[in-house]
C-alpha cells in the first residue's frame, strides 16, 4: 500500500501563493515605494525611479507593437548609458531575451552573434555605428535598428531610421507588461569572449537573474539608496545582474561611458559614489592615477573585483587609498560573480600585507548559489583541503546557466555529471575558501613542475616601478616550458630585464621566476582581463 503525504494533498501552488522569480519584480517595487527617488545619473540627466519604469514599461509596448515576444532576441551595443540600463528591464518586459555585445568586439564578432542570436531589434549607441554597419554587411537577415543618441557623445554617426526616444514615444506605459509564466523562462543571452572559434552563447533565466541579483546585496552588505557607478560593463554578464540589484535597493546608477581615471574620480566627488566594481586592472589604474585626483576623497567607498586573480599589492594599495575591497569570483555561465571572499572576524588587526592576502582568495560560495568544490579534474574526487593540492573549481546551483544556445553538446560538456566544469585551478584551504592558481590553458608545466602564472605575476606586482605584468610558458629546450613575463612600467621609471628577474629570485623559487621579460602594454579585453593568447602570438 503507497503511503499517503498528507502534505501534498489539497495544497497545490496558486496565484495566491506562488508566482515565478524574476528581477523584473524589483524595478516595480522600487517604483512603487521609493517614485522620487534617484535611478540614474548621466550627464545633467537626473531620472528618478517613477520615470525611469515609465520609460522601460514604453519600451516594452513598442518592442510588442513591432512584433517582439517570446523566443525573439533584442541585441544592444551600447556603453553605460541609460538606454543600456532600461534594456535592462524593458527587453525582457516585452517578453524577448536581452542581448548585450561587447563593444570591442571586430564586425565579424558582431555579424557572428546576430546571426547566432537570430537578432530582431538591434539599439545601437552613436559610438559603435560604422563598427555595426560593418557587421549588418556580413549577414543576410537584417534586424530593426534603434539609434541611441546620446546628447553627452556627438561623434560616430547614428544607423538605422528610428531613434531611441522616438521608439519609446510609440510605446503605451499603461499595458500590462509580459511577466514569466516559468523562472526557467531565458531572460538575456551573453556570448562568451572565446580566444579560439566562435564565442558560445550562454542563457540565463529569470531565477537566476533574480537570486544572483540578491546576492550582490547580500554578499556585500549593499545598503538601500547605494550610489553606485558604473565602471563595470553592463555588457559583461549584464553587469554582474547589477542593473537588476540596483533596483532591489532603489540604488543611484551614475553612467559612465568610458573607464577612465579622471573622470571616475570625479564622479566619487561629484556624487558621493558609494559603490562600484571593476577588474584588478581597473583598481591598478585608480591606484597609479594622479595624487592630485584623490584629494579630499574622505567619504567611505567599497569596490568589488573580478574577472582576473587580483595581486594583494593591489587590494593593499586600494585600502590604503580608503577604498574597501571586496573580491569575488565567477563566470559568464554563473551569471557572474557567485563566489565571494567573505571577511572573517579571524582577520581583524592584521597587518595590510596579511589582510590583502587573504582577500586575494576568492572565496566561499555566494549565499544563494550552491554548491563548490575542488576537484581532481579527472577523477572527479574532492582535493583536501590543505592550501596545497591543486584542483579544478566545480560549481552547481541556482546561479549556473541554463545552456549554451543551440550547442547541446557543449552544454552536457560543461555540466556533466550534475556539475559545472570552471577550468579554473585552485588549491582548497583548511578554511573552505578557494585560492585560484591559474586558468588550466595558463598553468606553466616546467621540468614536470607546476608553476602558477598568477602566483609569478602577483611577485612582479610587488616591484614599486611596475605597473602591470602578465605571465604565460615559453618554450624552452632543457625544460619544455618556462615563465616569461610581459611587464609594463609606471610611467618615467626604468628597470632592467636582470634586475626584475633578480627581484624575483629573491622572492620565490628559482625555478618559478621569469627567464625572459618583455616591456611592453598589456593588451586587454573590454573588461580589463589581459589577452594572454595575444601575448603567446609574440612568442611564435
């Protein structure tokens, strides 16, 4: 006889009781109990929380009166501008999924995704017009282009026959706006910046969306009315759900279009920046700008990190500037950061060397993500947890993607087995924080040794006169590979190759230091992370 549950009987979900997660719950809230409220800065453009739903509830009525629904993809190549924030909202408003590019991507990148994409609408900023009329030439099917015209940028050209506000003005705020049916329902698609083949294209869902945007708040304590700017790409997974946090706590977007020094300094000073985010290269930069910038900078301000290891010389040099540093982890296909350094009470009264350290780890799982291990990546079985043993990063839970669009090998690939494969080595400590060593294409095998690239690049940060410095394997007869080192120099400082590599003879093993440096700039993505597979081609 089947036993009987009592508990699912007679207590089925209803609309009383049960509605789909989403992110876009948040900007109708935030409308709702916070109307006046700031939501975004841009210029002398002062858009409170009330007209900035008005605007994306436009956007997805005109989307709707071109035809734009479920199943069909709104592709946008934009910077931080408010038209990237409310596409944000109004795509997905309209039932489509959100499409961000890259925009340093070439226009055979660009044709690659549209067509992949099968791209309906296309906005498209002043700035990218010729790079995307490029792309338009190299693909048969032609998407409706919006020109966003952005009254602070007055070069480019402007493509397409509709402009951005005058599509918006066709749009009725008062319709109803599409709403999931199911949290496993797409909700953007983010191409993957791949260095051989054709990018992959990731899917996020609406649950996703929604949780990690949560844990943002709670993985940095984010407090309602945070005044954050945007120096992170909201193109780079939607800017780590951050469009979608923002909304969560009614916070100020003040937009920037370009990553720049000066100009983040003065948006500290001008707005009282509470918050924002970058990678490590982007904190180096703040920490070898002009002196002059940083007077008077007095008022608390928190940056969170990602997307490269970053060296505790850095952290150390932000938090001498009063910029406190949280570090996180993540990927494209977990929806950004999921992983983050929590701060122990353990770690109080360190000394700065110590403290940057331990926060260059990247840390323990986000609160609502899931699961995570190391693993030996053949096997499969947990490493121990002794700061020693490398393994790959494995992940599971709320905030992994859906999929790779239309590649379902991939996809089974990457998740086999109920996990998902980082490709990112690491050593598991006694604490259960995780300590990334390198990417497993970057690790340098030298007479049958293992040596991190990260751990030869964070000694190279070390050196008062560098500014910058990548790692990658050279060939090398006797050892099969050694470490070779790009570096680039704080400006109007002078070192010698002997005397760098000396440095760091002092510092590690011999066998680790660099047996060749090259002084040059680094070439680096959109988002800050060093092209390592560029500075391979050198070595050829």
């Amino acid at each position: 006889m089947t036993k009987q549950n009592i508990y699912e009987t007679g207590l089925d979900k209803n609309a009383a009781n049960f509605e789909a997660l989403t992110p876009l719950s948040f900007l109708a809230r935030a409308a709702r109990v916070y109307p006046d409220y700031p939501a975004l800065v841009h210029g002398p453009l002062r858009q409170s929380w009330a007209q900035t739903e008005v605007r994306c509830r436009r956007l997805a009525s005109a989307l709707r009166r071109h035809g734009i629904g479920e199943g069909d993809t709104v592709s946008i190549v934009a910077p931080n501008v408010p038209a990237m924030f409310e596409a944000h909202f109004g795509v997905p408003m309209s039932g489509a999924v959100l499409n961000t590019l890259n925009t340093r991507l070439d226009a055979e990148s660009m044709a690659f995704i549209f067509q992949h994409a099968q791209s309906k609408v296309l906005l498209v900023d002043r700035e990218f017009g010729a790079l995307v009329r490029k792309a338009l030439a190299l693909i048969e099917h032609q998407p409706l282009i919006i020109a966003i015209d952005d009254p602070l940028y007055r070069e480019g050209e402007l493509v397409g026959a509709l402009d951005y506000e005058a599509f918006l003005a066709t749009g009725d705020e008062s319709e109803p706006h599409w709403l999931p049916r199911d949290e496993w329902q797409a909700i953007s698609l983010n191409y993957t910046s791949g260095t051989t083949g054709n990018p992959k294209g990731v899917v996020y869902h609406h649950r996703g969306a929604h949780l990690n945007a949560i844990n943002n708040v709670l993985s940095w304590e984010l407090p309602k009315h945070s005044v954050y700017l945007w120096t992170l790409p909201m193109f780079h997974c939607n800017g780590w759900c951050f469009p979608w946090t923002l909304a969560t706590v009614a916070g100020v977007s003040v937009c920037l279009r370009h990553v720049q020094a000066k100009p983040i300094f003065e948006a500290m000073h001008e707005h009282k920046v509470s918050h924002f985010c970058g990678a490590p290269i982007v904190l180096n930069m703040l920490n070898n700008a002009d002196p002059t910038l940083k007077v008077g900078l007095n008022h608390p301000i928190k940056a969170m990190t990602a997307g490269a290891a970053p060296p505790a010389s850095v952290i150390a040099g932000m938090e001498a500037m009063g910029i406190a540093v949280t570090h996180v982890y993540g990927l494209t296909e977990t929806y950004g950061p999921c992983v983050v350094c929590e701060p122990q009470r353990s770690w109080e009264g360190l000394d700065a060397t110590a403290l940057s350290r331990l926060k260059a780890r990247q840390g323990v799982t986000a609160p609502l993500q899931g699961e995570m291990r190391v693993a030996n990546p053949v096997s499969g079985e947990p490493v121990p947890q002794d700061g020693k043993t490398m393994g790959e990063i494995f992940l599971r839970g709320n905030v992994v993607m859906r999929g790779y669009l239309k590649n379902p090998s991939a996809s089974e690939e990457a998740m086999a087995e109920g996990w998902f494969r980082s490709g990112d080595l690491a050593v598991w400590h006694p604490d259960g924080y995780v300590e990334i060593k390198d990417r497993s294409k970057d690790i340098i095998i030298s007479g049958g040794e293992n040596i991190s690239s990260l751990e030869v690049e964070d000694v190279l940060y070390r050196h008062p006169d560098v500014e910058e410095a990548a790692v990658i394997a050279m060939p090398d007869e006797k050892w099969g590979e050694v470490p070779c080192a790009f570096v680039k120099l704080k400006e109007g400082r002078e070192l010698s190759q002997a005397e760098l590599i000396a440095f760091c003879r002092e510092q590690m093993a011999h066998f680790k230091a660099p047996k060749r440096i090259i002084f040059t700039p680094l070439p680096k993505t959109s988002t800050g992370k060093v092209q390592k597979f560029m500075l391979r081609q050198q070595l050829v």
